[in-house]
C-alpha cells in the first residue's frame, strides 16, 4: 500500500513538502520555505508529521527556496540518508541555502538585540551556515533522464521541467511489494514556459498512474513574450525621459537572467539605444556566473547566440553592485537607471531598502516581473497600497506601479494542460497542488471538460492511498 501526503504547497503556492510511504520505504520530495502571510516564521519552524530518521531518501525537485528552503531543519531533526537531485540543483542549492543562512542568523541577531533591550529571552536562528552545509553532504546528482534506485523498491528518473537551471520533474516507479505491479507517480513541480529564453522547453511525462500538478497560474494563460517585452522597453523608455529610475524585485535565480537576456537582445537589435542596468544582488551576480558553467543545458536559441560570440547573460550597458556601498550609491541615481533586486516578492533582500528610500518619489517607476504571493509586500503594492510599512517605517507609495505579464517562469493554463495531455488517455490520478484555491479550480474545470481529467485539490496534511491503474499501459 503506498500512501501519499501533503505537507505544504497545498492549497497556497508556498513550502512544497511530499511524503510517499511504502511498505518498504518512506520518500521525501522537496521540504520548501513557506513565504508571505504573517504566520510564515512560525510555520517554518514548525517540523511536519515527518518522522526524519525513518526517512530513506530526499529528493530535491530544483532550488527555489520554497522547494529546498528547509532541508537544514531535516539535517537539524535527525536526517542523515542521501538527497537527490541534477547537479545544476545542487549547484545552486548551495548558493541558495548559503544565503539563506546568512540571513536567518542575521534575522535572529536582530530580534535578540531587540529583545535584551526588553529583557525577553532570545531565540535561535531558524538554522544556521552549518546546518546548511551539512546538507551539502548529502547530496547525490543524477543526470536528466537517467533512472535511479533510491529505496528499496523505489526508482526515479528527472525529465527537464524547463523553470530554472536543473530544474526537473520527477518520474518514481513504485514497486510496494517484490512482486506487485508497478506505478508510476509524476511531480510536476515547477513546470516553465515553452519558448522561454536561455533554457529548454519542459519535457512532459510519457506514462503516469498518479500526477501531481503545479497550479500557481491555473487560471489563466501568460501574455505574450514579444509583447510583454515592448511594454517592458516602453517603460523604460518613458522613464528616462522622466529622469526617474526603475525598480524591478526579481528572483535572483531565473528571472533575473531572463531579463539580462531580454535586455541584451533588445540592444543588439538597436532598441533602446542606450540602456544603464544595475544588478544589485550579490546573489544574482552569483547565479548568473552559475548558469555560464552549464551551457549543455541551455535551448538551441541560446546556443547560436554563443556561437555568434554574444554573451546572452551579459551587455554594454550592465553594471553589478556586489558590496552595500555600491548598492546605496544607487540611491541617488536617476535618468532612467534601471536597478534589479531581490527579494522578487520584496520580502527582503536590497530592494526592501530601494523601495523605502524610493516610494515616495513619483518619477520612481516599480515594476513586478512575477507572482506575489498572499501576505508579501509585493502583493501589497501590486493591489494598490496607498502605504506601506517597511523596516518599522511607515512609507506613502507615490511611485507608480506597473505589473508585467507574461514574464514569468511558471507555465499558464494551456500549457499545464498541454504537458499533461500526453498521459490523459490513461486516466492518471490528479492531483493540483502549488496554487491558491481559485487557481486551482479553474485549473480543475479546464481539465475535467477539455480531457476528462477528475482532479484532487488536497490541503495541508491531507493523506491519500495510491494504486497503479487497472488497465494495462
């Protein structure tokens, strides 16, 4: 009998946790940070109804922080056994966990400041640099499309989720019993969009008894690149014509990139003329450096740039501000200056600090680039806060605020539909998870009347018994 639950990312996009038990082994994937909403820390620190030392295995679906965010607190609670996942993953989980670290110590040095000051007993950091380095320990890569045994009775195999670099789906063969029939379970996790820059398209499963399915834009389809890309250059243009400068929250792994990509093929094509791109993350600078290590894994696009002798992550024009007094001289820039930060949903990060300095200015221009969830200062300005609060400070939002569609790296509708079409006929087991309820039924309405699909949309800590399907593939 193999039983699987929900630990996160179910029924909010945030904190993707899956346990799949068997009668011979019990299977991790992912262990994600949640993000946004005001009970975010406490969830964090609150361990699930995982047991770490019975686990046999980990496995790491790519390096977004809500995918691999808590993998220090496994290493805190007792597990000791291997994590799986593409060598770009591990590569840049390092760097992702490295940072994150950094700031739950930094976080917790902060508050207990605060708190001797009121006599109140200090706390410890969420984990630290060595918990995240013990993780790094674990690790075992596996390349795209080689199978694996993890557990006993277990196999996988990663196909390429085109969302970031090393990004996968997973493919677990389930075997419950020596001689039992075998069943496939497929993780979506984080499928990209078809024909986005710099990576390969997704590789959609070819065989599944059980789905799990992304959702975070289940109801809707993404604008167009071509056009998001002109309103992109259309407001930047405008504002140097305003002498105003342009922020842009971006993740510093994979959005980041796509719009140094986008920027550069838009000044080899003569437009703009002149362009002055800050990127003020030293984790982004970090990243990019990264993603020039595994050119194997970027789409043929990107590959005959290379081969013209253009660096698609680099142009004349981009700057980087790796120190903080490099960052801060950004204060006082102007003419169109266009500065990329992190955090991408402003939960932290340089551009909190941008923002406070900047709101209040009207010439300032703030451009969202991706999803804001539930809770985030993002999702604030995005829904038209008149003000906001950042760093204890009361902050009036005078700027304009712009969101541009079609630039992010989560597949829409149609294309959730289109991956999963292939195995429709088999009547897979669905279920959506990693988006908020009205996404996920709209999602859910498209695939029941347009494939016949019956889906699930399961919640926290929601259990459910697996079979493999009747019907021979």
């Amino acid at each position: 009998m193999v039983h699987l639950s929900f630990h996160g990312a179910a029924g909010e996009v945030t904190g993707s946790c899956y346990l799949v038990t068997t009668e011979r082994a019990r299977v991790l994937v992912d262990f994600g940070m949640f993000q946004g909403g005001r009970d975010h820390e406490e969830r964090n620190r609150e361990m699930p109804a995982i047991d770490a030392h019975a686990l046999d295995a980990a496995v790491l679906s790519h390096a977004h922080l809500d995918h691999c965010g808590r993998l220090p607190l496994l290493v805190q609670s007792g597990y000791a056994g291997p994590v799986f996942s593409t060598p770009a993953t591990f590569s840049l989980t390092q760097i992702i966990l490295r940072d994150s670290a950094a700031i739950q110590e930094a976080d917790a040095e902060r508050e207990n400041r605060h708190r001797a000051s009121q006599d109140r007993p200090i706390i410890e950091p969420l984990y630290t640099a060595r918990d995240a380095e013990r993780v790094f320990g674990l690790f075992q890569t596996v390349r795209y499309g080689e199978r694996k045994t993890i557990a006993p009775g277990i196999d996988i195999r990663f196909l390429d989720a085109g969302h970031i670099l090393g990004s996968a789906s997973i493919e677990m063969r389930i075997r419950d019993t020596p001689n039992a029939r075998e069943m496939v379970i497929v993780f979506s996790a984080d499928i990209g969009v078809p024909n986005s820059p710099l990576l390969r398209d997704p590789t959609p499963p070819t065989e599944a008894d059980v789905v799990i399915l992304e959702s975070t834009y289940g109801d809707r389809d993404h604008r167009g690149r071509e056009a998001t890309v002109e309103e992109l250059i259309g407001l930047l243009e405008r504002a140097r014509d305003d002498d105003g400068k342009v922020l842009i929250p971006a993740f510093a792994v994979g959005r980041t990139q796509d719009l140094v990509y986008h920027f550069g093929q838009q000044l080899r094509a003569g437009r703009p003329d002149r362009l002055s791109v800050h990127i003020d993350s030293p984790m982004a600078i970090e990243v990019s450096e990264l993603y020039k290590r595994y050119p194997h894994l970027f789409d043929a696009e990107t590959c005959k740039l290379r081969a013209k002798g253009h660096d698609p992550l680099d142009f004349p024009g981009l700057q980087y501000s790796q120190t903080p007094q490099q960052s801060q001289k950004l204060n006082s820039a102007q003419g169109g200056t266009v500065i990329i930060a992190g955090s991408g949903m402003c939960t932290g990060g340089r551009i909190v600090h941008h923002l406070r300095h900047s709101l209040a200015n009207p010439a300032t221009r703030v451009l969202f680039v991706g999803y804001q969830a539930e809770g985030t200062l993002g999702r604030q300005l995005v829904n038209g806060a008149e003000s906001v609060r950042i760093l204890g400070e009361t902050v009036p939002v005078r700027a304009s605020v712009h969101t541009v569609n079609g630039f992010s790296a989560h597949a829409g509708q149609s294309d959730l539909v289109a991956w999963i079409r292939g195995v429709a006929p088999a009547r897979p087991r669905v279920f959506l998870t990693h988006g908020e309820q009205p996404q996920r039924e709209k999602l859910a309405a498209r695939l029941r009347a347009e494939l016949g699909l019956e889906c699930e949309l399961p919640m926290l800590g929601h259990s459910v018994v697996l079979a493999p399907r009747s019907s021979p593939r």
